[in-house]
C-alpha cells in the first residue's frame, strides 16, 4: 500500500494565469499613480468618506477569486480618493512627511525582490548597513558606531532606551530580569518628551514613574537646573539616574533642548546621552539650521526618522547607537537555525542581532533610490525651506491682531491660535477647533491642534517638500474668514 498517494488537485501558485495581462494592468496603475501625484493640489486635503464607501469596508472575507483588474477598480474608488492626506502640500496636522515618487517606486521593487531583511549575505542587507552608514555620517556619528532601521520613530526610541537600560541596570538585566537590579533606575527628559517614551519605559518593565518629566524654560527645553537637582535627588532616596533624553525637536512647538549642555550633564553625572531625534536630527544636515542641533553628535543613541525630513513612504526610522558593542549585546540571540556559515547565504552579518525584528522589510531600498537621485544637500535645503516657511508663517501671525502666536517657533512647528475678545479659554477652545475642523472639511488645509502651558491652540507643522509659502498666505486668509463667520454666528 503506498502511504503517500499521488494528489489528484493540480497544484496551484499565486503567480498570474497571463503575464501580460498583469503587465497591462500595472501600466495603467502606475499611469495612474502618476497623474495622482502630479495632480494632487487639485484635490482636497482630506474629505470626509460617503457612507457607502464606509459600508465598502464591512464587506465579508473574500471566498472566490476575483479578476485583478476589478480589484484594482476597488482600490480606485474606495481608497485612493479617501487618503490621511499628508502627501498633499497643505497637510500640516502632524509631522509625518510627504513621500516621493522614487522612494514609491523603491517600495515596489523591495516588495517585488522579498528579501527579509533579518540579514545574511545577499545585496539587500548590504544596502541595509550601507543606508545605516549614511545616516551616521548625516548626524556626525563615528563609522564604528552601529545602527538598525526600525518602522518609525517609537522603534527607534525603544531600541536607544532598551540599550541604556541594559547597561546601566548593574546586572545582567537580559538573563535576571529587571528585579534583579539593585536599585530602580530613573530616566529624564523634559515635560515636552513625546509620549512614546512612557510606553518604552514601561515596555522596559521600568513603569511610568521611572521616567521624570523635568521642568522647562521659556523656550520650553529642558531645565538644565531643575534637571540636575532632580538627579541629586533621585540619587540621595536610592534610585540609579541612567539616563537622560534629550529632545532635538519636540513634538508640541519643535523646542530643541539645549544637546551640549545635556551631553556635558551626561558626562559628569555618567548617564546614558539618548536623543529622541526624530522632529529634528536630520537638522544635521541643513546648511543654514545646522547649528539647532549641536551636540548631537555626542550621543550615546539617537531616534530619527527618514519618513519625515526625508521623506521616504512609511514606514522608515533608525536607531543609532555608538557603542556597536553594546547595541548587539542587548538583542543578540543565536538559535541553532540561523548559526553563521563560513560560506554562502548564512555567511552575511545578522541584521535581526540589532533590534527586536527577526522579520524585517526591505526599507532600505526606498531611503537608497531618493538619496541616490536627490543627494543629501538638496534634501538638506528642503529642510531649511520648512523652517523659513515657518518663520513666513509667524511673521504672518505676529502681524495679524487677529491671531496670536503662542510659543516660540524654533524650528518648522508654529503654535498659534485666533483670538476672540472677551472669551473663556473654554470658549476659545471651542472657537478654534470649530476653525481647524472646517479647514478640514472643506478641504482647505489639514492642522492639528494642542496644549501648550495649559492653554489650547492649532499647531502647524511643516514637514512636506510640496508646500509653498502661497499656501501659508491661504490658510492665514482663511483662518480669518472662518473666524469672521464663526464669531458672526455667536449669540450676542
């Protein structure tokens, strides 16, 4: 009796019937793509979605094949018109980014090749360590310094602190586990801190309350003062201070902590220097704004990401570590399957022994293909557009009575809102997210809004390669407007 029959089914592949029916069709998407770059300040900003595309997404799973051009008439219809908006040359809600075509085309083709990026000897986990290399000449870190590229800035973060907390936690943390450690350790950053950093404190075990959230000055950085006598403090009621964050662009203004004070800090008090890099390391790299970020350099880590001031699609972001030591001996682990060969495919350098990812995307290569055509000057000078546009922007405000600036504008982040006589900061939150929502509505422009030193504003953060100073002049004109029309249609 054989026990292992012939299959009767014909085996089956996901590859086309027909090639050149594909190739048709992805001319025609790629045409497509095209015109909707090329057209894209035509369009909305954001538009809200009819309710028939909503119930679009309740459809159930897919049982039977379909032809791929039909599902592709589905993407065009109910996907494509609906975007978050941030590739469009108004879109200043968050500070995303705003793509570009060749970093688009770079997507495709990893996605075609499907390489895994957790290393090995193949040309893609070269150009992997090749674009890290880069990165660090962009920030001034040593060659012998190590890196990973991650999703995003959050990744990037985690990676810095997790090293920091391993080496600073008096055992070894990765074999004991955080209780072993013979005091609690604290880290610190300013009150400004994005709040990604709460969530790797406590993915570290370490809990919220290890992270102390310092004072700020006028221009909202952190106070070196209050700073240095939060760690005194710590260390007299038996804490370990391990580390501090200094932040180059915080999310809320773009305030740029003072680095080179905080290195010193670091220094002297033999804290882990991390960097949360990831609004404005890349500041590094402007001609005329470079000097913002002085001190960069003397990190011990630092978070950036290249899907904002590089504007490469999502999802890109990079952990830079100096040690190269030390980042391996955090997540290295080698299992019997993937053990290094002295030849072949095995042969290359682990990527995965950087980060938390055994499986990790092609990222490379869409960072690779925009810098290749670009250079890294021009994108330097794209940097430095945004922060003149936001300078553009505050004069605009400073000089309207109509508006007020409310923080001081260091870098592309502007904080302003309109005023209205006699009112309640209640009323004026009211007012102003009335204003920011039918900006969205109709199309105009996307801004976020915010709470800076307990007062509500909008925030404006300009981060996109399209913008142009004409658009800015729009939205003042059109805040205006609004405002006029909303305060007319106030009760007396």
């Amino acid at each position: 009796m054989d026990i292992f029959p012939e299959a009767t089914n014909a085996e089956e592949t996901l590859d086309p019937p027909d090639w050149a029916d594909v190739g048709a069709l992805s001319h025609r998407i790629l045409d497509d793509a095209i015109a909707y770059l090329e057209d894209v300040r035509d369009r909305p900003v954001w538009r809200e979605m009819p309710a028939e595309v909503r119930a679009f997404f309740c459809a159930p799973l897919p049982r039977s094949p379909a032809p791929a051009a039909d599902v592709y008439d589905d993407v065009a219809r109910n996907v494509m018109p609906y975007p978050m908006g941030n590739i469009h040359p108004r879109f200043w809600s968050w500070y995303m980014g705003s793509s570009n075509f060749t970093g688009a085309l770079g997507d495709f083709l990893a996605a075609i090749q499907g390489s895994n990026l957790g290393g090995g000897n193949h040309a893609a986990a070269l150009m992997d360590s090749q674009v890290v290399n880069w990165m660090k000449e962009m920030v001034g870190f040593p060659a012998w310094a190590s890196g990973t590229l991650v999703s995003g800035g959050s990744m990037a973060n985690i990676i810095g602190l997790t090293v920091a907390r391993n080496v600073k936690a008096g055992v070894d943390v990765r074999e004991r586990g955080v209780g072993a450690m013979p005091k609690p350790l604290r880290y610190y950053a300013s009150d400004q801190v994005h709040s990604c950093h709460r969530k790797a404190v406590e993915a570290l075990g370490l809990g919220n309350q290890a992270l102390r959230r310092i004072q700020t000055d006028a221009g909202l950085r952190i106070d070196i003062a209050a700073l240095k006598a939060a760690i005194a403090e710590d260390r007299e009621a038996g804490f370990r201070p391990a580390c501090v964050i200094g932040t180059a662009g915080t999310v809320n203004t773009g305030a740029v902590d003072d680095l080179q004070a905080l290195a010193s800090v670091a220094a002297e008090e033999d804290l882990w220097f991390h960097v949360d890099g990831c609004i404005g390391a890349l500041i590094a790299i402007a001609p005329e704004n470079r000097s913002l970020v002085a001190g960069i350099e003397q990190a011990d880590s630092i978070a950036l990401d290249p899907h904002k001031w590089l504007h490469a699609p999502f999802e890109a972001g990079c952990a830079l570590v100096r040690d190269a030591s030390q980042h391996r001996n955090t997540f290295a682990v080698t299992p019997e399957y993937l053990e290094s060969t002295p030849r072949g495919l095995a042969s290359g350098e682990w990527l995965h022994d950087y980060g938390l990812q055994t499986s990790r995307g092609f990222r490379a290569l869409k960072i690779w293909m925009a810098l290749k055509e670009h250079g890294v000057e021009k994108f330097g000078r794209l940097i430095d557009q945004n922060i003149a546009q936001a300078r553009h922007l505050t004069r605009l405000i400073e000089a309207e009575p109509a508006l007020e600036l409310m923080a001081p504008s260091t870098i592309n982040i502007v904080c302003f809102r309109h005023r209205l006589d006699g009112a309640s900061e209640e009323k004026l939150k009211a007012f102003n997210t009335e204003i920011m929502l039918r900006l969205q509505e109709e199309g105009t422009a996307a801004l976020s809004d915010t709470t800076v030193q307990g007062r509500h504003c909008l925030r404006v953060a300009i981060a996109n390669h399209r913008t142009r100073r004409s658009d800015l002049d729009l939205l003042v004109a059109e805040m205006l407007r609004l405002g006029r029309e909303i305060e007319a249609a106030i009760p007396v």
